[in-house]
C-alpha cells in the first residue's frame, strides 16, 4: 500500500495543517460518547496520526495504544505525547501481544482500504485483535453522498503559528476498485517570505452501507448502527464470533491457493 507523502515526508505539515480540516474535540466526544456506553476503556486507535486523539484519549484516563502505518507519524506521536503508547503497523496484518475490548479506526483512515483484498485483510486482521465480543467503531466517506455530490477541485487554507498552508486537490473517479476515486493535491508552505510546494496523490475508496454491512458480516461482526455525518459513515459493529466464519475459510484458502 502506497503512503501519502502528507503522512510521511511533511508529517509535521499534517500535524499542524489538519487542525483546521479536523475538529478533534467533536471528533473524540463522538468516539468517547459510544466507547462510554459500551463501557469500554482498552482500546486501540487505528490511523493515530500524529496523537490529536491519543492526547484527549490519555486525559479521560483511557488505556489507550495508538497504530499508524507510516514511521514518521509514529515518531512524530511519541516526541509530542511521551506518555502515550504508539506502535507501527498495517491494519491489514495486525500481530499484537494483546487483545482490545474496542479498536476505532479514526480520521477516516478505512478510506485506504481500496481493494476488497485490503477490505477483508483488515477486517479479518482486527477482528482477531479483538476481545471475545469486542466492538470496533470507525468513520469511512459515504460512496452515496461523495459520487452524487462529486467535486474535481477544491482549495483548503489554514495558519498554524507563523506558517500558511495551502492545499489545492483534483479528483477523478476510478471504479476500478469499488467505489474509487483519485485525489491528487498541490500544497504550498509559505513562512516568513519564503515558499515551499510538493505534490501528493492517493487512490480513495469511499462504500455503500450495505457493501460494508456485507463486509462486516462475513468477517464474524454485527452491524450494531450506521450514522450519515455529512459525507462520511459511522459504523459500531460487534464481534461475534471468535472462529473465522465460512466465508473467510473459504476466501483465505482461495487467496493463499492463487499466491503459491
């Protein structure tokens, strides 16, 4: 899987520039709110980014670990909250020395998960991270709401300190792979006079609700609810089954079979 040179290279560009695309406060209220309920404090962020949550997360006194693909945020993470726990790794092919009561994959990190490959890899991955009965919550864009609302271009700003960030985004569909589209963006760092640009692009994946209901079920979880927010879904799914399910027995064998 291709990282974003965003979550690499100009880690700290996200760290500064995404305060202003994010709201973490309502983010993390919405996430703490349904954890509350569900009374689970064990649990482990997926896509954790630089530590925006993982901060917020530590204040509430969660037992909190934080995962993210990319080295640079990892480190980015621990320098800003060295008191947070943070591992490196990819969601598809999770081997943790211990299980949660809940995984939340934030920022709308499953938007990566393009291929029904990844879908399953991942799903099956955190399923088996979980606790006996355990919930996994997580945000994805709405394919609904983003394909009949299609935009090809958009300008982000924002200032951070004494730096000035812009982002200006093409997108194009692909369908190659679900319900896909390609997102190129041109960024311009401007501070004190001087002027610094690159370039990133990504294929994004955006799903139906009962493509991902579907997903989910044939990876051992129940569908508890599924919330529109604007252009994104909020999924709360259950683990219900400790085994893999048929489905996964049989798609496993076939995929390991076509890879010797």
């Amino acid at each position: 899987m291709k990282i974003m040179r965003i979550y690499t290279d100009y880690a700290k560009v996200y760290h500064e520039m995404y305060q202003s695309i994010f709201d973490y406060d309502a983010e993390f209220e919405l996430y703490h709110k349904h954890l509350s309920k569900i009374k689970c404090k064990k649990i482990l962020e997926i896509g954790c980014g630089s530590g925006h949550l993982a901060k917020r997360f530590l204040e509430k006194n969660y037992d909190y670990t934080g995962l993210d693909v990319s080295k640079q945020m990892i480190e980015l993470a621990q320098e800003l909250i060295p008191q947070g726990k943070f591992i490196r790794a990819d969601m598809r092919h999770l081997d943790l020395d211990k299980k949660y009561q809940a995984v939340i994959v934030t920022g709308r990190t499953f938007t990566h998960m393009t291929t029904n490959h990844d879908v399953m890899f991942a799903l099956d991955s955190i399923h088996k991270t979980l606790q006996k009965d355990g919930w996994l919550l997580f945000d994805n864009f709405d394919a609904y709401e983003i394909f009949t609302g299609f935009k090809e271009e958009m300008t982000h700003k924002s200032k951070y300190n004494n730096r000035s960030y812009v982002r200006k985004s093409k997108t194009s569909f692909n369908f190659e792979h679900g319900w896909t589209w390609k997102w190129k963006a041109h960024y311009t760092i401007e501070e004190n006079g001087k002027e610094e640009t690159f370039e990133d692009e990504m294929l994004l994946r955006a799903f139906t609700k009962d493509e991902l209901s579907l997903f989910l079920k044939l990876n051992g979880f129940s569908v508890i609810e599924m919330q529109n927010d604007s252009n994104a879904l909020f999924t709360i799914a259950q683990k219900i089954n400790e085994e893999k399910t048929n489905a996964q027995k049989i798609y496993f064998k076939q995929k390991l079979k076509n890879l010797s």
